[in-house]
C-alpha cells in the first residue's frame, strides 16, 4: 500500500519536484508578490511616459529646435502617437501571450524592449527619432500592460479581482504624479540626460521584480508549495477548480491520473461526439455590449487624463508663467485621489458591481470640467481654483477606472460559464485585457489631439466645455449595460 501510494504521488507531482525548489518559492509565488510585480510594471510603463509630459515643452524647443508656435502641435503628437503604438499592439499582445504557456516571458520581452526605446528617447535630437521612440514605447506598453493584467486575472478569482485591479490602479496615478514632478526637477536642476538616469533606474528595478517572481502554475509543480500555489484557483493549472483532497483520492483510488479535458460548459456528456464550432474568442468578445460599454468607459476615461497631459503644463507655463518643476506639481491634486480610492474603489465594485461607481465618476466629472473655463488669468484666487477643480476631477475619475478594469475580467469569467464555445485551453484574459488596452491607447490618442487642437483653436474655455460633455455622455452606455 505504501509503495502505490507513492507512486501514484508522483504521477500527480510534475518532475520538477524531484530537484529543490527555488529559494523563497512561496513568497515569490504569491498573490501579493503578483500583484506587486504586476501593480511596478505598469506604474514603470506610465513613469517612462509621464517623465516628458514637463519636459516636452522645454527639451522641443531647445533640444530639437522646434518653433515656439508649433511646440503644442508637436506634444500633442507625441502623447497622441504613444497611444497609437498601443492600439496597434495590445491585440496583437493579448493573442499572443494566450498561446503561450507563461506570461513571465512576454513580459520580459516587453521590458527588454522598453529598455531599448528609453535609450532612443535619451539619444534622439531629431523629430523624427522621437517619433519613432515613442511609437516604440506605445508597443512595449501593450505588451506589459496587457500580459500584466492577465497574469493578474489569471492570479485572484473574480470575487477579488476588483480589489487587485484597485492596487494596479493605484499605482498608475503615483506614477502619473511622480513622474512629472521628477522629470521637472532633475530638467530645471540637472538636465535632460538626468531624467533619463532614473527612467533607466526604475527599469533596473523592474527587471530584478520580473525574474524574481514565478507564477503559480509553476510553483504547482513542487510538492510542497502546491497547496498554496492552488490557494487563488489560477486558472493556468488545469485542476484547479477542485478540491486538492478529491484530486488525491481519485488518483489512489483509480490507480491513474485523469488525462482527458474538461468538458465545456453547457454540452452533455452524450453530444461529445458532436464537433463544437469554435470561433476566436476576441469576436465573442466583441459582440458583448457589457464589454464594449466597459471598453467605451475606458477609452474616455484615458482620454481626459491624457487631455491633461497635453495641455495643462503648457497652459501654466503661458498663464502663470511656471516652470518645469511648477508644471509637474500641478497634477498632484489630480493624482492624489487615484493614489488613495483606488484600492477602496475596487472592493466596492466587488460588492456592488461597476455600473454605479463608474456611472458616477462620469456625472460628477461633467460639471467640474466645464467650470475649468473659469481659470483664466494668473491669481492666487485662480490658481487655487484650478488645483480645487483638478481634484474634484481626480475623485470623479478614480470612481471609474478601477471598477471598469474589473468589469472586464467578469465578463470573461461569464462568457467561460454560459458559451461553450468561449472555453479554451489558453482561455482569453490577455485578449479581453489586450481590447481593454487597445482603447486606452485610442484613449491616450484622442486625448491630446482633441485637448490640443480644441485649445490652440478654439481656445481653453471651449476645450474644457468640449470635454465636459463628453464626460456626461460617457455615462449612458455604462448606465444601460455594465453589471
């Protein structure tokens, strides 16, 4: 009996408990360490992008001799080509990352890439080399943020997934606030190559977090963490829906390892015969309107925050007449409520679902964007007005995005439980997440060249009308069909 008891054992233990697990394998194989890992790579991917949202104004005119007349045309192009690279990339990403066995790699990859475009960026005194740098810096960034958000749906179940998405929220705002404030003091002080040393500081950090880190399907494969690696269902390791106990007595009592699939949902047992049509995932996908509310959500939502990256620091830069450092500062009462809702925000929308909280931020956000117009001239009274203002929008806009980024993986957990047609062997997080991406990026598109064009065109009071009602708007189709 002893003797069939361990070799059934080994059936089930995968050959690589036969060596010593790596060092410290339940700590780096854990749900928190994930989340960290997942929750550095985006913030380093938003760092990279938020350190030249100061600087632009000043390194185009004196770094790439760029008219001052032209210089908000070319920001607007350069925030809004980044957002293209990640429309491009995210699908592409998401497809990818699905056929493979692990999500470690493609992240790697995506950091290596990252390293490569940030050099660009550093060494570039051409327009046309900038161009180029930050489309490549748009590519890498669908790679991470789109294998980084599967990896974390693939980490927690769907009653936590709001409150992990609420930490990776959290982390973009901080970046968003750090970055500009950082890029704008080492610019005034140190110089433009010393906003790219900490650019290639926080990459370094990125690396160590990536290589340290082991996914849970493959910290199954060692005996002794197998218990804990199953303790979150990660959806990579086939048996994980069932009870570690039931698993063992079948094998001892089969004598065998069950080897055959699971069948999908909804086909009986006696229709297995019956070959089942299988259509991509992403197009089922596509024909959810939950989802596509939740991906309309999104993109406004980028959209906005991104409108401020392109015009805000110009705009106190010519009305206050601040500085670089000054024009990174201004964002931190937009920042700081993402910084601290996000977290709650996300275990809200746990228990109450996305639609009320996102709905929400979108009706409130309305008014306080259309009373930006009212900042107008340089004042203590106007300043103070416009940072109560920008935090107003901040608390609006933490109430959306963390609720939305985890409405997109309950709609994939739904679509798995009622259309067999959906159930894979690779499943589609990272292409749920790689849509989810790909309209923040047409978000981080439009964003800079509506703000843009509205403000050179039109004027300040006009684009923060505009942007008001597309505010209001983006309310109804996350009213009629979010969950």
């Amino acid at each position: 009996m002893e003797k069939t008891i361990i070799t059934e054992k080994t059936t089930v233990i995968s050959a690589k408990s036969k060596h010593r697990p790596p060092v410290l394998l339940r700590y780096r194989s854990s749900t928190r360490f994930i989340i960290s890992v997942v929750a550095l790579a985006c913030f380093v991917d938003v760092f990279l992008y938020g350190l030249a949202v100061p600087v632009l104004p000043f390194a185009l005119h004196k770094r790439v001799n760029i008219a001052t007349d032209h210089v908000q045309y070319w920001i607007s192009v350069l925030l809004g080509i980044y957002g293209a690279g990640v429309v491009v990339g995210s699908p592409i990403a998401g497809w990818l990352a699905d056929q493979l066995p692990s999500r470690r790699v493609p992240l790697l990859v995506g950091l290596i890439t990252l390293l490569g475009t940030t050099l660009l960026l550093c060494l570039s005194r051409t327009i046309h080399l900038f161009v180029l740098g930050r489309i490549l810096q748009g590519l890498t960034a669908a790679i991470v943020w789109t294998v980084g958000l599967a990896l974390l749906s693939d980490t927690v179940g769907q009653d936590r997934v709001g409150k992990a998405m609420g930490y990776v929220s959290m982390a973009l705002p901080l970046a968003s606030l750090c970055a500009p404030v950082l890029g704008g003091l080492l610019f005034d002080h140190r110089g433009y190559y010393a906003v790219f040393a900490i650019a290639f500081a926080t990459i370094g950090l990125d690396i160590l977090f990536r290589l340290v880190m082991i996914e849970k399907s493959a910290a199954a494969e060692w005996s002794d963490v197998q218990a804990d690696a199953l303790e979150v269902t990660p959806r990579a390791v086939e048996e994980q829906s069932r009870p570690v106990s039931s698993m063992m007595d079948e094998h001892l009592s089969t004598g065998k390892v069950r080897t055959e699939s699971p069948r999908p949902v909804g086909i009986e047992k006696g229709d297995a015969s019956k070959p089942l049509r299988r259509i991509p995932p992403v197009l089922l996908l596509l024909k959810s309107p939950r989802l596509l509310a939740a991906l309309w959500g999104t993109m406004m939502e980028q959209t906005l925050t991104t409108a401020f990256d392109a015009v805000l620091p110009l705009f106190v830069k010519e009305t206050f007449g601040w500085d670089a450092t000054k024009a990174g500062l201004i964002f931190l009462p937009y920042m700081c409520p993402f910084i601290l809702l996000s977290p709650v925000v996300g275990s809200l929308s746990d228990k109450w679902g996305s639609r009320a909280l996102a709905a929400a931020g979108f009706i409130s956000g309305c008014p306080f964007l259309i009373c930006l117009r009212f900042v107008t001239h340089s004042s203590s009274t106007q300043i103070a007005i416009l940072c109560i203002l920008l935090l107003l929008n901040g608390i609006s806009g933490a109430l959306t995005l963390p609720s939305l980024m985890a409405e997109v993986s309950r709609v994939v957990e739904t679509k798995e439980a009622e259309d067999p047609r959906f159930v894979s062997k690779s499943g589609a997080y990272a292409q749920a997440y790689g849509l989810f991406v790909s309209f923040q990026g047409l978000g981080c598109t439009i964003g800079p060249l509506i703000a843009g064009a509205l403000r050179q065109g039109c004027g300040w009071e006009t684009m923060a009308t505009v942007l008001g009602i597309l505010c209001g708007v983006s309310a109804i189709p996350v009213l009629l069909f979010t969950d």
